[in-house]
C-alpha cells in the first residue's frame, strides 16, 4: 500500500533566507541602539555644574606668591681673615652704620705693618742722609772752586808779568814756561772739578728719586697695611638690623667669608617666583596687586631674574610709594599677589572649571534647553584665576556645563534627568 508522503513547509532554502534575513535584521537594530548608547549618556542635574555665558571687563593675570623682604640686605664678609678676638653684638638687634660688630686678629699682617713701617722710616734716614750729602758736596765744591779761583788769578798776574819780563829778556824761557803751565793746570784742574762736581751731584740726584720713589711704594704699602689693619674691625655699613651674626669669639674667619647681614628697615619690597611659562610676558614695569587689610595696594616690577630653577624663576617688586605701604607689614610675610598680564579688554568668557582638563578647552557642551545638552567645538584665548576668554563657539547667555567630563568623552548628546 502507497503511502502518501506530506509536503515539507520549510525547505533549507527557505530556512537560510529567512535566517540570513532575521540577521540582518537583528545587526541593524544592534548597530543602531549601540550607537545611540555611544552619543547620549543621561545625566543627573545635580551632578554637574552649570555656568552662563558672559561679556563683560576681562583682565588677564595670574596669581603668584610674594615673601617681604627688607628693599636692601647688605652682606656682611671678612675683607681679611683672621681670629674673632671681640664680638660686640649678636644678631636680631638694630645696629647704626659704623658701629663695630666684630673684632679679627691677625699676627701676620700686624708683623708685615711693623716691617713695612720699619722700612719706611730706613728709607727716610737714608733719604735725608743723601740730600744732606749732596749739599755738603755742593758746598765742598763752592769752596774748592773759590781756592782754584783764587790760585788761577794769582797765577794769571803771575803770567803776564812773566810775559813782559821774558819779552824784556829779564827771566829766561824756562821761567816763563813754568809759570805758563803753572796757570793751564789750574785751569783745566778747574774744569774737572766741575764735572766731577756735576757728576756727583746728578748721582746723587738720581739716587734721591729712586729713593723717593721707593718710599712712596713704601708708604703705599703701608697705607694698604693699615687699611687691612683697620679691615679687622668689621663694621656696619648702614644703619638697620643686625639679622644674622655668624661668628664666635676664637673661631678663624677666612678672607671673604660671610659672617652676617643687615636689613635696610627703610623700605620693602617683594620678591615672587613665577612658572617658566609665563617669562617671556613679564618684564620691568609690571603691575599687580595685592589684598591686605581689606584694602588692595599696587606693586610694581622692578627686577627680573632669568635664572630657572625648578621650574621657577623669581622677580622683585618695589610699592610704588610711601603710601602705597601697607602699615604693619613684616619681613617674610607672604603675599598673594595678582600679576596683570594684559590691559582690561571687553570680552566673552565663561567661568574656569574642571571640564578643561578633559577637552583641553576645544569643545563644551552648551545647554540646548533644559533637557539635553550638546557637544560643541569652541577656541579659547588668554586665562585668569575665574575665567576663560573664548573667541569663538558660544555667545554670551549660553549656559554651560562647566564640571567634570569623566566619563562624557565619548558623548555628543547629555539627557538631563
């Protein structure tokens, strides 16, 4: 008996269609809710920080903080070394310029004043003893020259008697002759007394300019001996306060070596260190500003120093007058000055907030209404401590979303719940 055979309602063609059909399906539907979920996140509105958009004044400056220091602080270093016999003051007090605060010893260079000054009054003596020499033998010379004097005269009528008696025949040639040479040795003994005279009298001369000349070194020497004697006292040099004395009695102080300072009680100033970022916009002229007392007093810079360390470099800041002092500030106190670092500008800006530091200040997002809120690329110009100055992307009564991004990266679209 046939028996009958039921047709099959699906065949494995139909099965792979279908199949492939309902997989295609079901990728789409799973493509497009996965990036739904990948551009909106739901957010809590009190998790977030919400800011309007303004325009208004914007000045740009940057918060640094500033120690008070004296407006001069003087070294105080040994200009000669030696050992602390007398210590007059200790540190902490005030001092008036020329007291003295220490009192060095040094055998060695008391023992070369002793030689120098020794050396001094030889070369005095010797000095005087040669100008009194050269008198005496310009004296000598004088007499020599009135007795060699006397004698050619003498010898001179000698010779012209003589002259006429040999021409008369009276004296004979030889007589004549003798008294002739008799006058010529006298005269040309003359002139070399004269030139020995000169001679001697321009050694002598010579021999006083060196001697002069070596006493002058001589004394010199001295004076810078008693200079450096007088150096063993170290003394205040201006009138303030005696911060530091470090030194005792019996300890040895080497040439140069710092043994204190004194503070200039006169005036102020400040000095803050800044972030290497901003060296190449600070310069001398500089404002900033600074609360004390409830009242803010100006600063001006007056120094720059381009050394970097650590990051840092540091500038000094002078009060722009008297008046401008705030009255009972003190050495060391700590100021939170704010540094100007462009004029007052009209601006839009948006209030600094921890959104930065995931988008770097390229995108925000900006309420659209109070539902939802949208990505949106922005450019941002110069900072202050409270605000961002924007150039371009919102306008001013946009609000903002201000708060942290973490965990919105990777969202274009926040639901505000």
């Amino acid at each position: 008996m046939d028996r009958k055979l039921e047709k099959k309602k699906f065949t494995t063609k139909k099965v792979i269609i279908w199949g492939g059909s309902a997989l295609i399906v079901v990728f789409a539907l799973y493509s497009f809710i996965l990036a739904e979920g990948g551009s909106k996140l739901n957010v809590e509105r009190d998790k977030i920080t919400i800011a309007t958009v303004v325009e208004g004044e914007f000045r740009e400056f940057i918060p640094v903080d500033g120690s008070v220091m004296p407006i001069k602080t003087i070294k105080l270093d040994a200009i000669e070394g030696g050992v602390v016999e007398k210590k007059y003051f200790e540190g902490g007090i005030l001092v008036d310029k020329g007291d003295t605060i220490l009192k060095l010893s040094n055998n060695d260079l008391l023992q070369n004043f002793v030689r120098e000054e020794t050396q001094a009054f030889i070369l005095v003596n010797n000095l005087e003893n040669t100008k009194l020499s050269l008198k005496r033998n310009q004296f000598d010379l004088k007499r020599m020259l009135i007795d060699v004097d006397y004698q050619i005269d003498a010898a001179k009528d000698a010779l012209q008697r003589g002259e006429k008696l040999y021409e008369d025949k009276i004296i004979s040639e030889q007589e004549y002759l003798t008294l002739k040479r008799t006058h010529d040795q006298l005269m040309d003994s003359r002139k070399i007394q004269v030139e020995s005279a000169r001679f001697d009298s321009l050694n002598a001369r010579l021999q006083i300019a060196q001697a002069e000349a070596t006493l002058k070194r001589t004394r010199e020497n001295l004076a810078m001996i008693k200079k450096n004697l007088e150096n063993l006292y170290i003394k205040a040099p201006i009138s303030g306060r005696l911060s530091t004395v470090n030194a005792e009695v019996g300890e040895s102080i080497n040439t140069g070596q710092n043994i204190g300072q004194i503070d200039d009680l006169d005036g102020f100033k400040v000095r803050a260190r800044i972030d290497e970022h901003y060296i190449a916009r600070i310069y001398e002229g500089l404002r900033g500003t600074f609360p004390f007392a409830g009242k803010d007093y100006e600063l001006e810079i007056t120094k720059v120093y381009p050394e970097v360390n650590n990051g840092l470099f540091s500038v000094d800041m002078a009060f722009l007058d008297e008046d401008s002092v705030p009255e009972g500030i003190r050495r060391g106190q700590t100021l939170q000055v704010r540094l100007q670092l462009s004029e007052n500008i009209t601006a839009v800006q948006i209030p600094r907030g921890s959104f930065y530091q995931e988008t770097g200040g390229n995108w925000i997002f900006v309420i659209n209404d109070d539902a939802e809120a949208v990505r949106r690329d922005i450019r941002l110009g110069r900072q202050n401590p409270r605000f961002y100055e924007v150039l371009e992307g919102v306008q001013p009564g946009e609000r903002v979303i201000v708060s942290s991004y973490d965990g919105y990266v990777d969202k274009d679209k926040l639901i505000l719940k």
